[in-house]
C-alpha cells in the first residue's frame, strides 16, 4: 500500500498522549512522613468507589496486606454483594411466567437422563440389524432373548412339527442363517 493514498490518507490518526513524567506534588507517596514517588494506585474504600490513594510500592504493600472492603459494610449489603456476586452482579429472572418445579408425576424416572445412561444400545451393522429383523427383534435385544427368540422360531417353522410340511422350509434357513450370523458377530 502506498502512504500517499488518496483514500487512506483521511483514516490516520494521530492521537497525542499525556506524558506524565514530570514530578508534580501529586505524584508524592501519600503515606504520612513520605518524601517517595507515588506510583501505586490502592482503593480508598467501599464509601470511595473509583477512588485511590498513591503510594510507593513499600507502601503500597502495607496497605493492600491490611485492605478490607467489607469493613465499612453491614451484613446485610455484604450479603448483598455476596449473592450479587454469584451470578456477575446480573439480573436473573424465571425460564416462564408460569415456571414450576417439574410437573409432571415421574415416580420412575422415565424422563430423566438416568433412564437412558441405563439402557445399553448395541451398535450393530446393517447386516447385523437384517438379521435381528428376520428374528423379529430390536437392536438392544439381549444374547438370552436373541437365543430364546431362535429357539421359538426354530420349533414353529421345524418340519417335524409341522407334521412334514415344507412349506416353511425357506422362513426356517432365513432364521439359522440370521443366527449364525449373530453368533459370528458376538451378539449372541
């Protein structure tokens, strides 16, 4: 960029600061019977907000050891401030005009998060997902109801209790296989 630009030129600021380093009597310690330079700011008080006293920095440690803001305050506005200070000296108000402590009746915890850090999911692969389907179930399903789910279904579409019939030969090998599938993956 060029320092002579026609549309930069007006932007440049030039801001003169206040130089501060002459010695002038407000400058001296405050403290009593010292002749130092008073370059430490410290809080006058609770009753002086955005007031300080200048001191050297001997002094100025003294001071601060010895510095208690509550000093000049009752209990009460030191409660005040103590439960203004909890939540940054903001105001807070309810989430509702009609805001109540949970409203429904839930002996059981169904709503709370509890209920699902309990419940184990098992993520499983679209094949696997295939053949729990095939038997009929969800994908949280236990290895003892996988196998009891396989023992019913073996029984049901079985030839020999079918008294010979074949015609549900195909639904039986769909649930071995599915089985075989489950056990392989450790499902079950």
């Amino acid at each position: 960029m060029k320092l002579d630009s026609k549309y930069f030129d007006h932007i440049r600021t030039n801001r003169k600061r206040k130089n501060n380093s002459s010695g002038s009597s407000s400058s001296i310690c405050q403290w009593d019977n010292c002749k130092c330079l008073g370059e430490y700011r410290a809080p006058v008080g609770s009753s002086a907000e955005g007031q300080f006293f200048l001191f050297c920095f001997e002094h100025v440690k003294k001071y601060n050891k010895g510095y208690n803001y509550f000093v000049d305050l009752s209990n009460d506005e030191v409660g005040r401030y103590q439960k203004e200070a909890t939540n940054g000296e903001r105001f807070t108000w309810t989430a509702s005009l009609y805001a109540k402590k949970y409203p429904f009746n839930d002996n059981d915890d169904r709503f709370s998060y509890r209920h699902f850090a309990d419940k184990k999911e098992h993520n499983v692969s679209s094949i696997q997902f295939n053949a729990l389907k095939v038997l009929g179930l969800l994908s949280d399903s236990s290895p003892e109801d996988i196998r009891g789910r396989y023992k019913d279904l073996v029984k049901r579409h079985h030839p020999d209790s079918n008294g010979g019939d074949r015609g549900s030969e195909e639904r039986l090998q769909a649930v071995v296989q599915a089985y075989r599938l489950l056990k392989q993956s450790g499902l079950c």
